[in-house]
C-alpha cells in the first residue's frame, strides 16, 4: 500500500506508463539511483525477520513488483540505525520485529498505481480489499503515485512473539485496505488493540511517526532525504558500491 502523496491525476489517461513518467517529471521529481546512504536492515538489525511481501507474488497485485530483485530490506543509516534501538527493545520483551517492507523503489509505486489505473485485474481482491472495488483505490488514496517508502525512511513491520513462535496478533493484516487497518481502529479486541500500541509506542520512543490509516507503517521523524525519491532496484548489487 502506498500512503503519502497522491498527485492530482484528473481523468483516467489512456497510456497509463507514460501519463505517470509525465506526472512525475511536471512535478519536478527526478528519482535518484544513488543508494550510498543506504544500508541493510539485516546488518544492522540482525535480530529482525524479513518476509518481503513485495518479492512474492502474495500481495494486494499478485504478482513480483517491480525493483524488488531480491527478498532483502534496505532503509537510510540514520533510519536503521533507530530501528535497531526499536529493536533492542521489543527483544528485552520477547518479541522481534518482522519486517514486511522498507525502502521501496520508485518504479514499484509506479507498479502499484499502473496496476490500479489500468488493468482490471483483481484477482487478489478476496484477501486485500474484499470491502472495496478496485476502481476506487486510487482516487481514495490507498494507492498513489509517490510514497514516503521510496525515501528510504520508512519501514511496514509488526512484532513476532518469540514464546509463540507466531506474529503478534493485530486485529488485522499488513496491506489490507480498509478501516480495520486503522491504528484507531476499535472494533477488535483489548489484546488486539494494546498489540499495535505496543508496537507504536516502540517505534515512536525512537524517532519515528505513525500514520493513520496504517497500524504498520512508520517513518523516521527526522530522515535525511525529505525530499528525495529513490529508484535504485532492490538487491545486492546495489549496495555494493
């Protein structure tokens, strides 16, 4: 799910890659390939677990998004780096943090919103949006053509109970569209709710901000490129230089 800024796109155009190459250029915005700011949460979060929804084709498209070239977790240093304070936390309580998306390549979000605008696929509806039609998620907002992820600051992440051996219990799932995903939500249950508290308040004691429609979506408050999207792939090879 995308979540910050949606551009004005007007009517549905036609040849939906280049109406959003062309959006993005009117916009002035030039995504950068350069990833030396960067770092891998598992190196600096070894504790974390990764299950990188966006490599898999078990997400709201149904298919391997686009940049996502390898199941790894990229952030900003200054991000990670308060991640594993995040981390270090939760652990003295018996949890972990898993992992379901970090940085996010420009080209993925233009993925997510060329799906949206311009196929009729929606074969994944029953588990991701089975409250909404398809047609309705871009104009609401659920997906978009930029996103705070591909500023390398933002990470969607829950708890892993280590006494379980299971997730944490939400009340909900990671990317589903709809009320229920809300922080605020209260139609579930007191565990339920005191769940994604407990995580909130973790992620918000080091630094980073929630937003509202999203109990696992969090960015660093402070992130070293506000202003900056990213479009470098997702995989080894990025990093290495």
């Amino acid at each position: 799910m995308t979540d910050s800024q949606t551009i004005d796109y007007g009517e549905m155009p036609a040849d939906v890659e280049k109406y959003l190459a062309d959006l993005l250029e009117s916009n002035g915005i030039h995504p950068s390939n350069d990833a030396s700011g960067f770092v891998s949460v598992s190196d600096i979060v070894p504790d974390a677990l990764l299950e990188i929804r966006y490599f898999s084709t078990f997400n709201f498209v149904g298919e391997r998004i686009d940049g996502y070239e390898e199941p790894l977790a990229f952030m900003t240093k200054k991000a990670a780096k308060a991640l594993r304070e995040v981390s270090d936390e939760v652990i003295a309580l018996g949890y972990r943090l898993k992992v379901f998306d970090a940085y996010r390549p420009q080209q993925a979000v233009t993925h997510f919103a060329r799906w949206a605008m311009g196929s009729d696929d929606a074969h994944m509806k029953e588990y991701f949006f089975p409250e909404l039609e398809k047609g309705v998620l871009f104009p609401e907002g659920y997906i978009a053509t930029l996103s705070s992820h591909s500023r390398g600051s933002t990470i969607d992440l829950t708890l892993f109970d280590m006494k379980s051996n299971k997730e944490v219990d939400m009340g909900g799932d990671f990317d589903y569209f709809g009320k229920s995903s809300y922080p605020t939500y209260t139609e579930v249950t007191v565990e339920q709710y005191a769940n994604r508290w407990l995580l909130r308040d973790a992620m918000m004691a080091h630094g980073f901000l929630p937003i509202a429609n999203e109990w696992w979506h969090f960015t660093l408050k402070d992130e070293p490129y506000p202003d900056t999207y990213f479009c470098f792939p997702v995989n080894s090879d990025s990093l290495a230089c």
